[in-house]
C-alpha cells in the first residue's frame, strides 16, 4: 500500500524513539544544528555515540545526515566519511546535500551540489538533495541521480509574505493557490505557494517518470501536511510539535466530555 511516508525533522532522541514506538515515523531527517542542539542537551553522550542511536531507532528506515562543507571536493569527502562510519550500524544513512552550496550569483560553486549528488550516486550513497525553492533545481538534482529532493514549503510562504510586505506569523497557513495583493495572486519565480512549489516537483517528476521522491520540507502546520498529502508528495518530515498538533480538534475534546460523561453514568448503574 503507498501512503504518505512521514519523516520525523528532528535530532531529538527521545522525539524520535516516540515517533517509532507509536508507529508513526517512517524515517528521519536531521541538520547539523538539530544535531548540535540535542548532543548539547546531553552531558553523558558524543555526537558519534548520539548519531549511532538515532541510527539504531530508526533502523529499517532512512536518516538522513546533512555535510557541513562547501565545495564538491569537500562534500564528496564528507558525505562518503558520513556513509562509511555510520552506514555500518544499520544500512540506514541517506547523505544531505544542498542543491547549490554557492552564496551569491557571482559564486563559483553553483553546480559542486549537483557534481555531489552524481558523485556519490554513482557510489551507491543516497542522496538526500536540501534547499530546493524551484521546480528546476528538484528537476536537475533528479536527473544528477538523487534518492530525494527536499522542496522547503515554510520557507517559499516566508519569501512570498516578505515580498509582497504582507506580515505573518512564521507557522501561518499560507493556501496552496497563493494570496492575492492588488488583485494580482503573488509569487517567487511562478509558485504562488510552499506547496504549490511541492505540487510542481511532483508533477514535473512524474511526468518524465523520474524516480526521485519528493521529500516535503519546512511544513510548520496540519494543513500544510494536508496539502503535501494531496498533492501527491512522497514524504512530509515534520517536527514533532506540527506531529502533535496533527491531532488536535476542540471537538474531539469536547466530544470526549460527553462521552466521558455518558459512560461513567451508564457504568455507575452495573
Ligand atoms: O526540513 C527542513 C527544516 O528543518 C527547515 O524548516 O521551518 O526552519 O523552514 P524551517
């Protein structure tokens, strides 16, 4: 049966460990601040030994480990130093890489992501492709042989909200067919929102029959997950809070007060 998979975004091992033990996590996608912040958290435990468990939780099912360097050489080097320790505890490492490491139109490195990702394909090692914000960036790293390719949704909604001056509430809903200012939908380079940037890197994928799954990211509330869902992403990671939140209705509360109510009355007189 194919459904949504759900990654859990967090370094946190006791999120993690939760999210596997109620069945609900289908991989885990984690960033070296993530990181940074969890090991910090913990005085009895290194980085090695952190990243082993979050490895060993998961076992079965993809983690990914994002390389902190810049240029191909440098990421090549990494991403296999990545793989060749940590692969080993369970066969489970997909390697992050941004899709263009470059800082400005006048760097140099625009295409070390894309030499990276074919680099270590060509090796076996999954890769995992960050920072996509156009359908043409998912569409080369697919064709560079990525496993994945990460649309960062929130981040695209920021962009558009900052753009247009409206002002917003980092985890606002933004709608999948965008906002109108002036009577004149806005956009970033013709996506009008975080999913419909999403939508068009499914579409595009399938189209052309890549295999390449569409790993939605920067997903901050419940509606966008919907929406990731509905147009037809393979993945959603997600926090752990967005997780929680994913199950709140102030009618299912109150339905349980009243279900509550009825049964202790019905149980009093048996
Ligand atoms: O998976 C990407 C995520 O960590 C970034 O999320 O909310 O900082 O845009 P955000």
């Amino acid at each position: 049966m194919i459904s949504l998979k759900i990654y859990i975004d967090s370094a946190d091992l006791d999120e993690i460990k939760k999210a596997y033990e109620w069945g609900i996590a289908d991989g885990v996608t984690t960033n070296p601040s993530l990181l940074k912040k969890a090991v910090g958290k913990r005085a009895d435990i290194n980085m090695k030994k952190y990243i082993i468990d979050i490895l060993k939780t998961a076992e079965g099912t993809p983690v990914s480990l994002e390389v902190t360097t810049e240029t191909s050489k440098e990421m090549i080097a990494e991403g296999k130093k990545l793989y060749e320790l940590f692969n080993p505890v369970a066969g489970n490492v997909v390697i992050k890489i941004p899709v263009n490491p470059a800082y400005t139109d006048a760097d140099k490195t625009h295409f070390d992501g894309i030499k990276t990702i074919k680099a270590l394909s060509t090796e076996g090692i999954p890769v995992n492709t960050t920072l996509i914000f156009t359908p043409e960036q998912a569409l080369l790293a697919a064709k560079a042989g990525a496993r994945y390719v990460s649309p960062f949704a929130g981040r695209v909604d920021d962009l558009i909200r900052k753009n247009s001056g409206m002002s917003f509430g980092k985890d606002d809903y933004y709608p999948h067919d965008g906002k109108t200012k002036d009577g004149v939908v806005q956009d970033d380079t013709g996506v009008v929102s975080g999913i419909d940037l999403v939508s068009q890197c499914v579409d595009i994928l399938r189209y052309y029959g890549l295999e390449t799954e569409v790993l939605a990211a920067s997903l901050r509330n419940p509606r966008q997950v919907r929406d990731a869902a509905l147009v037809g992403a393979d993945i959603a990671t997600l926090p752990f809070p967005v997780i929680a939140d994913m199950l709140k209705h102030k009618k299912t509360y109150e339905g349980m007060e009243a279900f509550k109510k009825d049964i202790v009355d019905e149980y009093a007189r048996l």
